[in-house]
C-alpha cells in the first residue's frame, strides 16, 4: 500500500520531504508484508528508513496512517471508469484495473498474498479498514454520480463495485487460490471476469 510520488519537478526541500516520506512509506510496507502489521513497531520503521521515529511523526501521525496513506488503487479504479468505451459497464472496468495490478510483475497473486500477511490478520486494524472501504464507497457513488445528485441505486451500484475489490483480499478468495501456484495469476483474473459478469447482470438501473 504505498503511494508513488515523482518529486522530480518539485523544488530541493519540497524534493527531499517527499523522498524521506516516501522512503518511510516503502520500509513499512516492506516491514508489514513481511512480519505482519502486529509484528512491527514504529521504531522498527524508522531504523528500516534510516530516520529517528521524532522524523517519522513530523510524516506521520501514527502507525495506521501508513497503511492508509495510499490512494493509488482507488484512484486508478475512478480513472478506469472514466476511460471506458461507450457500453462497457463499470464493473468490467474495475475488472480491468484489479487484472493490470495482477500482472504488474510483482508475481501470480503476490499482491494478494502480502495483504493478507501483512494486514489481513490484524484486529487493530479491522475499524480502519472498515472506514477506508466506506471512504471508497463515498469517492466511487460521487463519481458514478457525476453532476446529478447520487440516487439510492447509485449508492448500491457503488457498493457492488467495492464489494468487487472487497471481495480480491478477502479470506475465502485466498483459500480458493493459492499464490504459490505457477496458474494462480490466470486463476484470479478469470475469477475477477466471471465476478465483474455477476455484477453486470445485478447492477441496478437508474
């Protein structure tokens, strides 16, 4: 869960803010995907990024934060269902970004396994998570909305299509899945196929 940032352009301060956030941000998911989100500390992080754990605050408010400190996924999500063609539904543009991210060349099913390692099992994060896919609900209903004001079956629209990402972490899917599996990165994104058609078919009108 870590969000991309091209400092590149910014001025030598802003530059080396971003790049020691961002260097904080990769030690905690490389931290989590491998010993789980209970088994680190701050300080843990903070000694990975080659910063004090006073630097990581002045970043960060708190351990949590750095989970939830990615957009990238959401935001891709919203720029797949702007940029599909003319009757493709939604749920098939969801489809399509969760399949490019399974075969971003990070392994069959890898990115499924590390989020299950690294936080699937944790309790302290359960509320958090339940807010950040509420958060997703909020950002996917505004946007299928557009200008008009969001209707009831907008909102169950919504749900359907989180549900769709919901659906990619969770347990069930992993058991029926093995990312060890040489076929697993084909297995999952003919799983998410056949999903986004249930989802077509149930999608709501107006």
């Amino acid at each position: 869960m870590v969000k991309r940032i091209e400092p590149a352009d910014l001025p030598l301060r802003e530059r080396k803010k971003a790049l020691t956030r961002q260097a904080i941000l990769d030690a905690a998911a490389r931290l989590f995907a491998e010993h789980g989100y209970d088994n680190v500390t701050v300080a843990d992080i903070a000694d990975a990024a080659t910063v004090s754990v006073k630097t990581l605050f002045v970043y960060f408010r708190s351990k949590e934060d750095l989970v939830f400190a990615d957009s990238d996924l959401l935001d891709a999500l919203l720029a797949g269902l702007d940029a599909r063609e003319p009757g493709a539904s939604a749920a098939r543009a969801v489809a399509d970004v969760l399949i490019a991210a399974v075969h971003d060349g990070t392994g069959a099913a890898r990115g499924l396994e590390d989020y299950h390692h690294a936080y699937g099992g944790s309790v302290s994060l359960r509320s958090g998570l339940l807010r950040m896919w509420s958060e997703w609900e909020d950002r996917v209903t505004e946007h299928l909305a557009g200008d008009a004001p969001a209707t009831p079956m907008t909102r169950l629209h919504a749900i359907q299509l989180v549900g769709l990402v919901r659906t990619t972490t969770s347990p069930e899917l992993r058991a029926a899945i093995d990312p060890a599996d040489p076929r697993a990165a084909q297995e999952l994104e003919r799983w998410l196929r056949t999903a986004a058609k249930v989802v077509e078919a149930s999608a709501p009108a107006g």
